[in-house]
C-alpha cells in the first residue's frame, strides 16, 4: 500500500494543466466496441481506472496502439466474445465499475453480453437498474446469475422504444444511448443525463454515423443506424481536477492558474466556489486563482447560513462536494454541506475533525462546517484515502496543515488522478510517494 507523506504549510505558485476528464474517457473508451473501423482518442488521462479499462477493452480483441502520451488509437475489427467467458475477464471487469459500460456497444453491435458485478468506490449503494430496465425496455432479456454474480443478456433483436428513466443516471444514460444507436427503429430517452460528458459521448457517436437530437438537454431522440464508422475526438479537461485545484488554491493561500480549462463547460462549478468566498479570474480559457488570507461563506439573501448541495446537471456535481467541505473548513462563516446521492461519502470527515476541523455530522447525508477563517490552521496525522475525492480532499487539508502528514492508501487518489504528486511538487508542494 503506498502512501504520501506531506509537509504542510508551504505556498504554492504556477500554472496547471487538468488531465482529460475521467468520467468522460470511461465511456468513450467503451464507444470504440461499437465499429470495426479505428477510432483515435487524444487527451486520454493516465490514470489507473482509464488504464484498467484499455486493458479490458484490448483483452476482448481490440487493437490498442499508443499514439503519444495521451493519444491512443483502438481498432475493434476482431472482438473475441469468448473472453467474456474467462476467469481473467471476471476479474478485471469486477475490479472496475465503468466496465458496466461495455454492455451497450456488445448488446448493440453483437447483440449479447455479460459482466460480473462491478466495483469502483466504497461511497454507498450504486445501483445500476437503469442501465439493465433501459437495455430491457429496447427488448434486451436480462439475467443476474446470484451463484457467478453475473449479468447476463441477450440483445438479438433490439428495437427502438420510448423510455422514462427512472434516474438521470450518467452511466446509465451513456449505456443505454450506446445500445440504442443500432437499434431498429427510433429511440427517445426521456430523463436523460445531460452533462457535458454525455454530449461529447453524442457528438462523437453522431461522428461516428448516428443520428441523435436532443443534444445537451434531458430529451434524447435516436435514429438507429446499422453500422458505425471511426472518428477522432479529443476529451475535456476534467472538470473534478479543475475544482480540486480551486480548492486547493484556497486552502493554501497560493496564486495558482489552471491553464486550458474550458470555462465554458464548467456549469455552476465556479460560482460554487465563489460562495465560499473564493475569488477567480477568467483569462480567456484560464483561470486565475489570486492567493487571498482569508475567505468568507456567503449567506442566502435573508441572512440564513448557506447550503451547497449535489444534483444533476446542470446542478452541482458530487464530485466535488468532498472538496467543497474540506475548503470549508478553513473559510469565515458556516455552510451545510448536503450529500444527497451517496450515503457514505461523508464519512471521511472524522479525520478533518482529528486535524482540527469544526464539522458536526449530521447524519450520513449533511454535515455542517463552521470555518475556522484561518485563525487556527489543520494539524498534521495519518490517514487512509477511503475513495478518490475524499483522498484528495484530505490531500488538500495537509497542503494546508501544521506539521507532516501521512495518507495511506493513496491508490485510490491514482484511480482518479494522474501523477498528482510530481505535478503538485512543480508547484511547490512538499510531497512524498512512499511505496
């Protein structure tokens, strides 16, 4: 289990660069299943889910050719479906929560599939009824063999249909939008997700031959199409490192900017912050994040102490809520924090109180922070990453601490971020990967 070992305090100073979004990369990844023809991704985040993914993908017979550092071209001409059957392909795909998304492209372009149940963070109940009720609602016979903890479908014969999803669930939307481009007939998608992950995913699929309208709205309509061809397509920035590194500017007291950051994809994300008290410049595609002493929570008009909460898009990204808290923590003034969609994604506080923090733990969905307004700074201990973005928001609170700090099990902050401790020592920060 490797670790970090931090010494906190120091100011940091430069320019960043976001990897290509996480999020996003996971489902193209699984998009280029669906033509026999290449499809070239640029942008593409070396981080240890989206490696795991390119593996699997490969394993079923995909031709995986590494480009540059960031670029990759995959030709999915000879699938071997008999991989499916392994105890190799159990393992990798249990081990991987976006590997649900390989579901869509097989049902669509071979019309069967299987994979075991998946994994990914330990944040709660993930349920993924919506993927298996969309791939039924397009005719798809679904199966979960208890004994082999597999899913199993038969898609012979999908047809386009209308659908009400249950949730506005992003995988779920991106699979069940994979399935239905090759479905017969027309699909329309109602409660679709729409972030900006989702559009690139139908901006790319469109390239590749298929007919979707709707685009960026919760209404999706789709021609189905009986073959796919290759395209090229570049990933954002990813919008989770963006917020990190806001946050992290902040907490620090550094003068940061966070080069190619496409503002404009950014939703609500930026002016979240700036509740917090923390103040940004755009500079063109950049943001400037000014080193302030201190910052101060706004309140609601009528006085009353402000609540930040997650919601679907264009709302507040859960994502992000980890780091909003531990930003938080260190500001003027009290805000609830309110974790609607995971139940244990909060549970991680109990080592920001050991640092120092004020936070009262309401229940496992709200916490109520009262900053400390930098009058008292964080204090240095050990501590395990539980998940990817509780992992880097306590990374965020020992940049800021007294003393040294230890982080276990810094696998996690991996999965999600790429190289993040030799990126954030060119910035100046005292960090050590111990293996």
């Amino acid at each position: 289990m490797a670790s970090f070992t931090i010494t906190g305090g120091a100011r940091l100073q430069g320019e960043i660069t976001p990897q290509g979004a996480k999020n996003e990369a996971l489902q193209i990844i699984c998009a280029v299943l669906l033509t026999a023809e290449p499809v070239t991704l640029h942008k593409v985040p070396n981080i240890v889910d989206v490696n795991k993914l390119i593996e699997l993908v490969g394993n079923l017979g995909a031709k995986v050719e590494k480009l540059g550092d960031e670029t990759y071209r995959f030709t999915s001409k000879d699938i071997d479906l008999s991989f499916l059957e392994t105890e190799d392909f159990k393992k990798k795909a249990s081990a991987l929560r976006g590997s649900i998304m390989i579901l869509g492209p097989l049902l669509a372009r071979f019309g069967k599939g299987k994979i075991p149940k998946p994994g990914g963070d330990k944040i709660g109940r993930r349920r993924l009824d919506t993927h298996f009720i969309g791939f039924e609602k397009l005719g798809a016979k679904f199966n979960y063999n208890s004994k082999d903890s597999f899913y199993h479908i038969d898609a012979s014969n999908l047809q386009g249909c209308y659908m009400l999803l249950d949730e506005a669930s992003v995988t779920g939307t991106a699979n069940v939008l994979m399935a239905a481009v090759m479905a017969k007939g027309t699909t329309t998608i109602y409660n679709a997700a729409c972030e900006p992950y989702i559009q690139q995913l139908c901006n790319m699929l469109n390239r590749m031959g298929a007919k979707i309208s709707g685009i960026g709205s919760n209404l999706l309509k789709i021609d189905g199409v009986e073959i796919m061809g290759g395209t090229d397509h570049t990933m954002l920035p990813d919008m989770i490192e963006i917020g990190s590194f806001i946050g992290m500017a902040a907490m620090t007291q550094s003068e940061i900017t966070i080069k190619n950051a496409r503002v404009d994809q950014l939703g609500m994300i930026p002016d979240v912050f700036k509740k917090l008290g923390i103040k940004l410049e755009f500079r063109g595609d950049d943001i400037f994040v000014p080193a302030q002493e201190r910052y101060e929570i706004e309140t609601f008009i009528d006085g009353s102490i402000m609540t930040i909460a997650d919601a679907v898009w264009p709302g507040f990204t859960p994502d992000l809520l980890s780091i909003v808290l531990v930003v938080a923590t260190q500001a003027k003034g009290t805000v609830l924090i309110h974790q609607k969609m995971f139940e244990s994604r909060l549970f991680f506080v109990d080592k920001l109180i050991d640092m120092g923090a004020q936070i009262i733990l309401c229940d496992p969905h709200r916490a109520t922070v009262i900053g400390l307004d930098k009058r008292y700074a964080l204090r240095g201990i050990q501590m395990t990453s539980p998940d990817i973005r509780a992992g880097v928001s306590l990374l965020i609170a020992a940049l800021s601490a007294d003393g040294i700090s230890t982080i276990f099990n810094v696998e996690q902050i991996d999965r999600g971020y790429q190289n993040i401790d030799d990126r954030l020592r060119k910035l100046g920060a005292q960090i050590v990967r111990n293996n």
